[in-house]
C-alpha cells in the first residue's frame, strides 16, 4: 500500500478571522392567492453579524426557531441569503464574499466547508456503504483511484474511532453514536478549514454526547480546525465553546467568551436561558430572569427591541426603539439599552 499524508493542517494564529458574518438577512417570502401574491416575509435572519477566529469554537444558541439553523445554511450557501456579507479566507488567496459567489465560484471553495448534520439517522443514505458514503466526498473531488479512496478512508475511519474493517457495512448495521461518527468522518475527508456542526448531539443519549464531543475536540487540537457550533443545550456549548453567539427572533441579542457570558450575562434573554439550565442542587437558585408570553412570529416582530414583549426589565424606549448591537466591556457585545446598569446573575 502506497503511503499518504496523515490528515493534518498546517498550524495558524487563532486571532486571524477565518469568517466574517455581516449584517446578515435572509427572507422566506409568504405568498397568497391564486396568483401567489407576496404579503409579507418570515425574517428567518434578521441582521445577524458576527466572526469567528480560526481555531476556535463558537457557539451558536438560541430558542428553537430562531434562525440558527438558517443562518448555517446561508454561510454554506445551502441557502441563498437575502442580504449582507460572508468574508470567508481560503487556504490560499484572498478573502471572498461567499454571498455574492456563483455556483460555480463556490465549488473550488466547498471543500474548505463542511457540515454534520443534526440528525445521524437521516442523514446517511441507507443504500450506501460506509465505503462509498465517506469516499463520495474523495470521489467528486477528483480522487478516481479506488485503492487511494480505500486508503484514505480507512485513515479517516479510524481517526474517528471507527473500524476500517466496517468498510463494507450499510447504515442500518451501527448505533446513533457510530452514524455520528460517519457524519464526522465524511465532513473531515476533504480537509475542510470550517466546520458547520448542526445540533450533532442532540440526538444522542447523554453519554454518547459526552463521547462525541471529545471526538470532537481531540479533532479540532489535532487538524487545527474551525467549529460553528449550532445548539440550544447550554451545557453542550459551555463545555465545547471558545465564544458564544446568542439568538432571539433572528438577531444576535449577545455576544463574548463562553467564561464571560456563563457567568455576567448581560441580556436579560441570557440570563433567562442560564436560568433554565438545571443545577443538581434544589436550594440553589439558578437565575433572576424568568421568560414570559411566547416567542413572537418573524414574519410579524415586535417593534424596538423584539425581546420587550417577554422581558420583566422592558422600559419606554425598548418598546419603539431597536438597540444598538455594541461593545458593553472589551469582547463582550450585547443589545439592549440597560445593558449597562443591569446585574443579571449567571452560572459560576
């Protein structure tokens, strides 16, 4: 057997910016009648900007339904967006916009973007082995000879802690956390720089999650690579997290460092969602923010702040005017206008 590199990336600053997400939109239009008129729009992104460093893990949290998965989607181009910018820096080149890219312009970049998928059951093809199933990747992208595709996928099998002796096996012959590892193994086949992890625990039992994210983590040390980390476990995202992104109705409302916004949230919807997170002692208190009322519909927000109807600290000016998404302490970004005279309790 001939010898092939072992999957590693070269090593970089993790302060260099590998995305950058500016003033992000994306619509879904809401037609009626006969004649399929647009009313109206589900504002599924709505102004969404954020960065993530190269080398690092950044959590992406919020109540389900807002936007999260969307705003994924977009930054992978699976979905056109609306609006705005998606500075993406290639292993060699310049920095590009991925939303203004054709088709075509994305595909010498789609190797470098990757995703695992929420789902490790619905997302591997049932009539596929495990062979053809990570190799398709190798294949696509120009790598005919089977004996390398064979090569190269026992090499990604067994970084993964999988067998390559189960080469041959379809989906239906391995456990949740085993198709997880599938999932993991065909986003890592074409040495991709960002990696797009969609809810990939969700669906687990607690142990296997524990399991999956050291994989994980023993990957990112080992290829140095980039997580988008997409989830509404907060547990899940303080222990695999460098930065944290919370979203409500579509909007990023804070972000910082996953020390700094566990333990001083500076959103009141932080602070609620900390306050959901159960603690194993029934006399602590877990949070001073309770939630109230339902999570407004994008396609009809509220006015100013789209938080107000929900939150116990609303004034006057929350009510008619949207805050400025803003530097509240270095690296700490938050948007409400009582951000800085609130004391909101987190999680030590």
């Amino acid at each position: 057997m001939t010898n092939h590199p072992t999957i590693q990336l070269p090593n970089h600053p993790t302060t260099q910016r590998l995305l950058e997400v500016k003033n992000l939109h994306k619509y879904f239009p809401i037609r009626k009648g006969f004649f399929r008129k647009t009313i109206g729009n589900v504002r599924a992104v709505d102004d969404v900007s954020f960065f993530v460093n190269e080398g690092e893990t950044l959590g992406l949290v919020g109540e389900s339904g807002c936007g999260k998965t969307t705003t994924a989607r977009c930054i992978l181009r699976a979905l056109t967006p609306t609006s705005g910018e998606m500075l993406f820096r290639p292993k060699a080149g310049q920095t590009v916009d991925l939303a203004k890219l054709s088709r075509q312009g994305l595909r010498p970049l789609r190797p470098q973007m990757q995703m695992i998928f929420q789902d490790p059951y619905g997302s591997l093809n049932p009539r596929m082995t495990l062979f053809d199933i990570v190799g398709e990747p190798l294949l696509v992208n120009g790598m005919k000879n089977r004996k390398e595709r064979t090569e190269r996928v026992a090499e990604i099998l067994r970084l993964v802690g999988l067998r390559p002796e189960y080469m041959q096996r379809y989906p239906h012959a391995f456990s949740g956390g085993q198709r997880q590892r599938i999932g993991i193994a065909r986003a890592l086949a074409l040495h991709p720089r960002l990696v797009v992890a969609d809810e990939p625990v969700s669906a687990l039992d607690v142990s296997v999650q524990a399991q999956i994210l050291n994989l994980l983590l023993e990957l990112q040390k080992r290829l140095h690579l980039t997580y988008l980390f997409v989830a509404h476990n907060l547990s899940v995202v303080k222990h695999i997290s460098d930065r944290v992104a919370v979203m409500y109705v579509g909007k990023i409302v804070e972000t910082a460092t996953t020390q700094a916004l566990f333990n001083s949230p500076k959103h009141p919807y932080t602070a609620a969602l900390l306050a959901a997170v159960p603690v194993p002692d029934p006399r602590v208190r877990t949070g001073n923010v309770e939630l109230k009322g339902e999570v407004p519909s994008p396609a009809n927000p509220p006015s100013g702040c789209y938080f107000h109807p929900r939150c116990g600290y609303a004034v006057d000016i929350c009510r008619v005017q949207a805050p400025v998404f803003r530097e509240i302490v270095p690296s700490h970004f938050v948007s409400c206008h009582r951000a800085d005279e609130l004391k909101l309790q987190g999680i030590a």
